[in-house]
C-alpha cells in the first residue's frame, strides 16, 4: 500500500537552531502534502498544505517566516523551523494522499518528528 | 471552534469485550469521515471510512456507524483486542478540503 515516510523521527537542537523534516512519498506521487503539528493530548492541527511547485498554503495562525516549506519534487516536501524556540517544541507529522485513489482515497501519514528543543 | 468533537478522552474495555468510540460534529457540510488510530509517537492509521450516504460501513472487527441527523458518528470494535489499545481520532471531510480532526480518545484494552 501507499507508504509516507518521515525524517527523522526524533531530534533534538538549541533554541535559536534550525531543523528540518523530510517527508516522502514512496509509493506515489503527491502533488500536495499536508504538515500536522500535534500537541499533548491535543488534537493533530493543520499547518500547511505543500504544493509541489509553488508556495505552500498556511493556516490561520501559522508563521510562514518560521515554518518553511519546500515541495521541491513529486515524492519530497520539507518543513524547515527556523530559529527554533522551546514553545516549538512538538510532534510535527506530514501526510499525503495518493491520487490515483480517487478523491475519497485516506490520507496516509508519516510515522512523525518528535521536536525537542533546550 | 471544534468542529469535530471526541468528548471521551479515554476509553477502558474488557478484552473480548465491545469497544465504542463517539465522535460528533457540526458542520453539517462534511461529506466523508473517517477514522484513524495512532500509537505513541507513530503518525496516524487510517483504519476505517464512511461516505455521508451511508448509515454503516463494516470492515472486519471494526463498523462505523453515521447518524446524519444527529451530526454523530462511531466505531465499534468487536470483540476488542489487546493491541487495539491506542488514540483513535474521527475526521471528516468537506469535498477534496482539509481534513478536521477530533481530539482523539484513548483507549485501553484491558486483558
């Protein structure tokens, strides 16, 4: 089946650092994928919706000066925070949908990026 | 505002037993819902679907049942399993739009 992967899965940096997620499509091409940020017993939040080959669509509340993101490819979308702080501390997870699955076709996800930030 | 309303933040269920996740919304525009599971720092699942046309989806163990005038859905899972312990999220969707998630319900399966 349809396999998103994310990377990495864990990582930790210093306030004020920047870290960047890939996440990929393996199975498919997705010409939009979509980053989820979640908070502790929260509900997963939409961030972004990436479009491959132009800019990125940002929530309400979303800085897009903080929280860049590149679809540079079919199978590739980043999410790069900048000057990170200890509140960006979260789980960030992407997802896609596979096309050829027709409109109503699930969501696949990432397995998630557990930031930490000191 | 929380379109889409888990109001069970957690869930304990005897092994063997029936498992039943609720969820409710409010915007009467969704179309489609779903339903994910996810476990400790893994992304989501997806596990079952359902189409507004529809009343019951059945998959296995799992059922999603749409009650379109009272704007609630759930999942039943039966019997309940062991490793059925896990956050399970609804979501619905409005045409090919974002997904809306609900805040999740955790829930146990005790052996």
């Amino acid at each position: 089946g349809a396999v998103v992967s994310q990377h990495p899965s864990r990582v930790i940096c210093k306030s004020g650092t920047s870290v960047k997620i890939e996440c990929r499509s393996l199975d498919f091409q997705a010409t939009t994928m979509f980053w989820y940020r979640q908070f502790p017993k929260q509900s997963l939040m939409l961030m972004a919706t990436s479009n491959e080959g132009s800019k990125a669509t940002y929530e309400q509340g979303v800085e897009k000066d903080k929280f860049l993101i590149n679809h540079a490819s079919l199978t590739l979308s980043t999410l790069t925070v900048t000057s990170a702080h200890p509140e960006d501390s979260s789980f960030y997870i992407c997802s896609a949908r596979d096309p050829t699955g027709g409109e109503s076709s699930p969501l696949h996800f990432g397995n998630g990026t557990r930031l930490t930030v000191t | 505002d929380q379109q889409v309303k888990q109001n069970s933040p957690s869930l304990s269920v005897q092994e063997g037993r029936i498992s039943i996740l609720n969820c409710d919304y409010t915007n009467s525009m969704f179309d489609y819902f779903l339903w994910y599971k996810k476990y400790p720092a893994e992304g989501p699942t997806f596990l079952i679907s359902i189409s507004s046309i529809k009343d019951k989806n059945e998959d296995g163990r799992f059922t999603v049942f749409l009650n379109k005038s009272a704007k609630h859905l759930s999942l039943h899972i039966v019997p309940s399993q062991p490793g059925d312990s896990a956050v399970y999220f609804c979501a619905a969707l409005f045409g090919n739009e974002k997904l809306t998630f609900g805040t999740g319900t955790r829930l146990t399966i005790i052996p």
